[in-house]
C-alpha cells in the first residue's frame, strides 16, 4: 500500500510540473551606475591640433577611458577623472588624416566634442554618441585648393565592412571598385580621400552603407592655406532639420542630398530676432533625384537659424555651410528636433578666441531658458543667466557670459517649450579674424 502511493504520488508530482513548467527567476535589480562611450572622428596630421572637450553637468566625479585611434592597431587607453559641474580640456597632435578618437565613461553621463585647428582655420563638433550602418556626409567639395575627406572611425573588437556612394549635383551616383567592401579593421579608423574619385565639384556627397559592424563618420575639409572644417554625418534622412547660425558673413549655403530615384520639393524658413521669412527665395524648390547640391541663401550676421522642410514628406539629408568673418568656413550638421536640456560643447582652440552660443525657439511660444557655465575643475565663471527666446525666434547668449570662461562647456535648461542650441567661433590671426567654427549641442538625459 505504501509502494503503490509513492509512485501515484510521484506521477501526481511529475504531471503537475510538467504543466507548470520552470519558475521564472525573478528580475535583477536596475544598475545604477551610469556608462557610455562617445565616437570622435576628428582626423589629423601634421598641420592639425586637436583638443578634446569632456564635461560634466552631473555633481559627482565621473572617469573616462581615452583611446585613440588610427590606421595601426590601437595603443593602451589613458584615464581621467571628470569633476562634477566641471569641463576638462584634453590636448593632442593626431599624425595621421584619419584619426579618430574613442571615450569611454563610467559612474555619470558625460558629453564630449572636438576641436580641429590650424594656425588659419578652426573646426569644431560633438562627438558621436552612437555607431550606426548608416552615414550620410553632404559637406564635401573637391574644387580647386579644396582636399575632402570622411573620417570612418570603428571603435569596436570586429572589423567593419562598407560601400561609399559618392553623389554630385550632376554625375550618376559614383561607386569604385576600391571602396566597395571597403574594411575598416578592429579599433582602428580611417580616412577615405574624395579628390581621388572626383575632382572639380562644389558639392560631394558621401553615403555609407555598412554591411558588417558599426562606425561612426564625420567629414573633414582642408582649403589651401590651411583652413578646416568638419561636420558630424547623419545615420538617417529626414524631412526637416534646424539650422542654427551666428557671427558669420552672410555668405551661406543650404546642402541638400537626396538619395531617392524621384525629385523632391523642398523649402526653407529663416528665424532671427523679427518675423520668419522664406530664406534665399526657397518655397517650393525641385531638387533632382540621387544628387547634391548647395543653395546659397544670404543670412544676416546676427543670431539666425535656417529651418528646412520637404513637402510630401520626402527624406533628406543636409548640412549648412558658411562663411566666417575672414577666410574660414564652418559647417554643421544641424538638429532634428529640438530639446530642453542642452551640453554646448567649447568650440575655441586658442586664448585669442571669441566664443558664442545661439538658441533658437521654432514653437509657437516663448520660451526662457537658465544658462550657465561648467568651467574647468578649481576655475570661476560668470553667474547663469535668464535669455528669452521668443516664439519662431533665435537669440543670441550674452557674450559677456561665454568670454569669461572660454573654455568651459555651457549648461542650457529650457522652461516653456523646447530649444535649439549651438557654439560659435570666431579666432584672431594674423591680419584679423581668421579662423570660424560651428558645433551643434548635445541633448542630455534630464537627470544627469
């Protein structure tokens, strides 16, 4: 009797787990310890000066773990520490075009940019915050006295493997044998020339379609005399963008990529201090399909922001050109959408350099903003101050708040709606204003 219960008890047993199943376990616990890494694809060489910018709008310290990058494997990291409320600028001399630098941080969120210079010519942009397969760079041009270049940087412990699709205002859509299935190696970057392929255009742009891994692409323009420019990619189109601009010359142009087989029509809005109006006469402009092109569009030197549309709702790609106060371009890549906390990275390289920072409001109210400054560890900075930005507006930071501090990063907090942001540069040569950089902010997590 006490057998034959057993063994109906354990098939009882058995029969129930079977319906059961296994337990789930149960969910671990949330991380609290934030980390990330930023994709820095600068470039280099003999005749450019690179300088790093990391800030931290958090109040605890935060580490970093700089690698940098090139055409030979990878060196051993070097660390930091990130003061809370702080920015740390970190100085380097890249000896090749393609190099590229990678940031990693842990314990705190962190932003991180770049600046490129010469003795003539500034670039300057936020790093990337994340790889992609996809990258579109419009900027570049192969006229006479102009050398472009992509930096492709590919931080990662695999290879990457990709095409380049070079566009023009004209020609078909370029494809070589040499950059088809073109293979980056493991934590190493790289710069692919465009005088090599196409020479004679004022618009060359480059499309990446990466089969194998993740990059992470930026263009990089040297003119003779050694001017510089440089312009985080895309890693998808869309149908709108903002462009934010100041203390240029006026001479500007919209580029546009379209990679589709059907014409676009397309249309741009400029924002300054008075009423928006149709920027350069661009209302219902044709674009041509699988091209480039630029559209000159006269700005005022004042704080301005060129908001771009497509109608039908077609995809795009484009950046901003412009011309500074002397002989130097600067570009930028723009923003998709607007945000209301901001990190605007530094966008000066040498004491002699004139800082500035732009907002821009294309909501249908007004709103204000708290600005402050993270100047290095143990240095002071002016007191933040309140800008209002009205409605469909740009406006201008203080200038007396950025030139006390030039090198730190600014802190941008919007109540009322969301906002725009971007630095700008202006650099004393020789004879004057000479060197002229634009960088986009970064949008933070509101907790950090």
């Amino acid at each position: 009797m006490f057998a034959l219960a057993s063994v109906v008890f354990l098939v009882g047993a058995l029969a129930w787990l079977d319906r059961a199943g296994p337990r789930a376990p149960a969910p671990l616990p949330s991380g609290t310890a934030a980390s990330g890494a930023w994709i820095c694809p600068h470039g280099g060489k003999s005749e450019l000066s690179v300088a790093l910018y990391l800030a931290n709008p958090g109040s605890t310290t935060v580490k970093a773990r700089i690698t940098e990058l090139g055409s030979d494997p990878a060196g051993p990291s070097e660390s930091y520490e990130v003061a809370g409320g702080s920015t740390l600028r970190i100085d380097q001399v890249p000896r090749e075009r393609g190099a590229a630098t990678y940031i990693e941080y842990f314990g705190g969120w962190i932003g991180a940019g770049w600046v490129a210079s010469t003795e003539e010519g500034v670039a300057a942009e936020p790093c990337a915050a994340d790889a992609a397969r996809r990258w579109f760079l419009p900027d570049g041009t192969t006229q006479l006295g102009e050398e472009a270049y992509v930096v492709v940087a590919n931080p990662f412990a695999v290879p990457a493997v990709m095409n380049v699709v070079l566009y023009t205002a004209d020609r078909a859509p370029i494809r070589d044998s040499e950059w088809t299935d073109l293979v980056v190696p493991a934590r190493r970057s790289t710069a692919l020339h465009l005088n090599t392929k196409v020479e004679g255009e004022s618009v060359v742009a480059v499309a990446l379609d990466v089969s194998v891994g993740r990059v992470a692409a930026a263009s990089l323009g040297v003119s003779d005399r050694t001017k510089v420019r440089s312009a985080l990619g895309w890693t998808e189109q869309t149908t709108g963008a903002t462009f934010p601009l100041m203390e240029g010359s006026g001479q500007t142009e919209l580029l546009l990529l379209s990679t589709g087989r059907e014409s676009i029509r397309f249309g741009a809005t400029a924002l300054s201090g008075g009423q928006p109006r149709p920027a350069g006469g661009l209302t219902e402009q044709e674009h041509g399909p699988a091209a480039a092109r630029a559209y000159a569009i006269p700005v005022e030197p004042g704080p301005v922001a060129i908001d771009l549309f497509t109608l039908e709702d077609a995809p795009v790609v484009a950046a901003l050109r412009a011309l500074g106060p002397g002989e130097d371009l600067g570009a930028t890549s723009g923003a998709v959408a607007a945000s209301d906390s901001w990190l605007v990275l530094p966008a000066v390289s040498r004491a002699r350099s004139i800082p500035g920072a732009v907002l821009v409001n294309d909501g249908d109210a007004d709103v204000v903003a708290t600005v402050r400054l993270l100047p290095r560890e143990g240095g002071t900075a002016a007191a933040p101050v309140i800008v209002r930005v009205r409605a469909h507006s740009a406006a201008a930071v203080p200038p007396d708040l950025w030139a006390s501090a030039p090198g730190a990063a600014m802190l941008i907090r919007s109540e009322g709606g969301r906002l725009v942001a971007l630095a700008a540069s202006t650099t004393g040569g020789t004879d004057g204003a000479a060197g002229f950089a634009l960088s986009m902010g970064v949008p933070f997590p509101s907790g950090s």
